[in-house]
C-alpha cells in the first residue's frame, strides 16, 4: 500500500486557493467539547448536505446530480455556513471508474466546488459516503471503511485538503460493524479495525479498517483538520462512543449523529436528554445528517419517499429545539432538486420546497 500511497500524494490536486473568509469558519479545531475558530471564538456549524459526487461517476453518467455549482443559491439562504459534500473513494482514486468522471477529473471537480463554497463563507464536510473492498462497484454504502482502498483515499485528501482550516472530514459515513449490534465486539471493530465483514457490493468478505487508523493516516499527511466519527449502527448509536472514543495526536475529533424520523435507537428527547447530552458535554457534536417527519420505515424510504411522505414538522420542530438550545452543529439532508422527500429546493436558485426546504430555511435564518 506504501507504493500507491505515495504515488496518490504525488498526484494530489493543489489545495483549494486560500480566500479571505469570514472568521466564523476560519482556523477551526476542537477546544473540549466546542468546535472554534482561530480567534478561540465559538463555531456552530449549520446547513446542508449536497449529495451527487457519491454516486453519479461509479453509475457512470457525472460528477455532481445537477448544477455544478449550486453555491450562489446555497448562499441565498440566510444562517448557512456550512455544507456536507459525500464522496465516492473509488471515484476520488480513480478505480474501475470512467476516466471522463473520476481520478484527476473528479478531484478538481471537488476542489473546485470546494473553493466555490470557500469563498462563499461556507465550511465544507468532506464525507467518504460510498465505499467497496477490492474491484466491487461502490454502489452501496458499506458497514465500514476498507482497508483496501479506504487509507489510500483519506491519504490523498488530506494531502489535498490539509492545509484548509475551514474543511472537515467526516471519516465513514455510517458505520455499522455487525448492525445492528451494540455490543463490544462493534465499537472494538469500529476503532480499531481489522474485522472481517461482507460487502453490500459484492466484494465477499472484507477486513475492515477503524477510526484509529484512518485518523493516523490523515495525521501522517501533515493534516490537521478536524475529524468527525459517526457512531455505530448507522450513526445512531452512540451511547458507547467516549468509551471507545478513537485516538487523535492533534485532539481534533468529533462525534457525528445522524437523526431521521424513523430512528429505532435514538429517537427524540429520552435519548437527546441523556446519551446525546452526555456526549456533546465531552466533545463537539455534529449533526451529519438530519432528514424530515415521515411517516415511512427507513426501509421503505431508503426505497421510495415521495415528497407526500413528509406529513408536517413536529418531530423536527422537537429536534431542532434541542439542537438550538444546546447549540448543537447539524446538516440537514439535502440541497438536492430530486422529486423526493429528501430535497430541500425545487430549483438551484434556492427555492424552497413547501414543507421540509421552508422548514429548514426558516431554522437556519432564526437558529
């Protein structure tokens, strides 16, 4: 792995050309449990996902789902400061993929969107959403990182990316080592890796890697952005998390959570009032990915949520009450113009959709 280590720093893209910023997103690190700016000042982070870069070059047919630069609209919406860009590691490291849309082309095409939103005053997530062990297709999301390929792609985009205060990484999307277990055995397999899991892809069975080594391997890169490290059971589950917190030199790490309405481990203020409370009291707490009421089992909306499957904002008025009042960073999922449940604009200027958009924009603007 050295060999092709060295070969993706080599090749690493220039990072992104450093633009006056506003001091909110500028120099930021952990200091306890605060994300602040270089100043010492005090970061919250709030907005969106903007989903596409994940899947659009592994099915073959781009880079991002629509505008390819959605940043004038993204910065219409008054509060925002911060966006979450998933990402595809296949794509970045140009495995098996259309050349026309991954490796260098897909690189400068996130560098160049990340320079964009830098510009625009926006700190920006960079998540590994979709991942695949040997020569699989990255088409589904993975229990966990491999150690195949997922040490190469952080490599190279903390080569990329190490020198920009303002950038994020968010180190595996949702892990879930024996979902949906909550047991020692997961959270051991989540830090420290070396677990043999089967691949959603078709890559049989994989060794995965952990939280440790991909913080390690960001470190060794010079980087020193900070980390975020979703919980077990897709995110969710993080009542273990400081127990088994992974280890980083530059004490730059958050826990990211993922809330949606059809949450079966943590759901609402029972869990927000004691596991979250109790973490968020320990490290910085960000809110990866925050979706809309629905009325639809994750099951059924990971398969087809229409935008008539958001039935009001009840359960989301309740979680971003709690997120205001403990300041909590969140993304909301997501500034996409899909017909869906999921999208928060029907069109790149920013226009909100009628329920989910309008409720999101209206938090932001008053958080």
């Amino acid at each position: 792995m050295l060999a092709l280590l060295l070969v993706l720093g080599a090749c690493a893209v220039s990072p992104p050309r450093h633009l006056e910023l506003a001091a909110s997103v500028t120099g930021l690190h952990v200091q306890r449990n605060e994300l602040v700016d270089g100043a010492g000042k005090t970061v919250r982070l709030t907005g969106f996902n903007h989903s596409g870069a994940e899947y659009a070059c592994v099915e073959g047919w781009g880079i991002f789902d629509g505008a390819a630069d959605p940043t004038a609209g993204m910065a219409s919406w008054a509060g925002a400061n911060a966006v979450r860009l998933p990402l595809n590691e296949q794509c970045w490291l140009g495995l098996g993929t259309d050349p026309r849309y991954s490796g260098e082309a897909y690189r400068r095409a996130v560098s160049g969107l990340v320079s964009e939103l830098s510009a625009r005053h926006f700190a920006v997530i960079l998540d590994l959403h979709r991942s695949a062990p040997g020569t699989a297709r990255s088409l589904n999301q993975e229990p966990m990182p491999d150690r195949d390929h997922s040490l190469d792609f952080w490599h190279s985009v903390a080569s990329t990316f190490g020198h920009s205060s303002t950038v994020l990484f968010d180190l595996f999307n949702e892990p879930a080592p024996y979902a949906p277990e909550n047991s020692a055995r997961a959270w051991r397999c989540w830090r420290d890796g070396g677990c043999v899991l089967h691949s959603t892809n078709g890559g049989g069975d994989y060794v995965a890697a952990g939280m440790n080594e991909l913080i390690a391997t960001v470190r060794a890169t010079g980087a020193r952005n900070v980390v975020l490290a979703g919980g077990i059971d897709y995110a969710e589950q993080l009542d273990d998390w400081q127990r088994y917190a992974p280890e980083d030199p530059a004490h730059n790490v958050a826990a990211s959570f993922h809330d949606y309405s059809f949450n079966t481990v943590c759901a609402g203020p029972r869990c927000y009032d004691t596991v979250l409370s109790r973490l968020a009291a320990a490290v910085p707490l960000v809110v990866g990915e925050i979706g809309p009421d629905l009325d639809l089992s994750a099951d059924a909306a990971d398969a087809h949520c229409p935008p008539d499957a958001v039935h009001g904002t009840a359960w989301a008025t309740t979680a971003f009450d709690w997120m205001d009042a403990h300041r909590i960073s969140y993304t909301a999922w997501t500034w996409n113009t899909w017909p869906s449940c999921w999208s928060l604009v029907r069109d790149w200027s920013g226009t909100p959709t009628p329920t989910w958009g309008a409720f999101v924009r209206g938090r932001l603007a008053h958080g």
